[in-house]
C-alpha cells in the first residue's frame, strides 16, 4: 500500500492545481527547489470569553524531499520568506511533514 500511497502523493505535489513550487533552506545549508501543497487556513482561539482570529501558513512538504525539517529553517513562495516555526509534524504513513510558517 506504500507504494500506492507514494504514487498518489507524487501525483498531487506534480499537480499545478493543487502544490506549487518553493524553495527551502535548511538552517546553514543550500537553497533546494521543492513542491508544496499551502494550507493558508484562519484559527480562532478561545482565550477565556474571548476569540482571537489569527491567519496561519501551514503547507505539506514531502519526506522525499526534505528528510528533516526543523524550527527556524527557511521557505521561500513567490518570493514570501518564511520560518518554520514549532515542531514539524510527519502523517501517519510517514510521506508528508507538515510545517507552521511565520513570515521572516
């Protein structure tokens, strides 16, 4: 099933629709060209009776690309810098990371 998975993920980071292009640098190392799908999604918060809306950068990146993202490596989309910032996240299967960005 892993090599199903693995094909259909290739298909949507190929996919123009779906990802795109990006550029990341691993803290201290060189600029690799890699695809992106962006989850440009809003959170609300709940803090005590108030809520507080806060735009959020989230996007997929391929294991395969990057074996090891960490806090403070950089992506750059469409000419936009950002940071990761916290933990990277890796699905279950172990195919894709999932990563916060804050603007540089």
């Amino acid at each position: 099933m892993s090599d199903a998975l693995s094909a259909a993920l290739a298909t949507l980071f190929a996919d123009l629709n779906i990802a795109r292009d990006a550029v990341y640098v691993a803290n201290g190392g060189a600029p690799v060209l890699v695809r992106i799908v962006a989850r440009r999604a809003d959170v609300v918060t709940d803090f005590g009776d108030a809520r507080l809306w806060s735009e959020t950068t989230r996007v997929d990146l391929r294991v395969a690309e990057v074996p090891a993202p960490r806090p403070g490596d950089r992506i750059e989309i469409d000419g936009d810098v950002f940071l990761i910032q916290g933990e990277p996240v890796r699905d279950r299967e172990r195919l894709v990371w999932t990563v916060d960005l804050r603007p540089s």
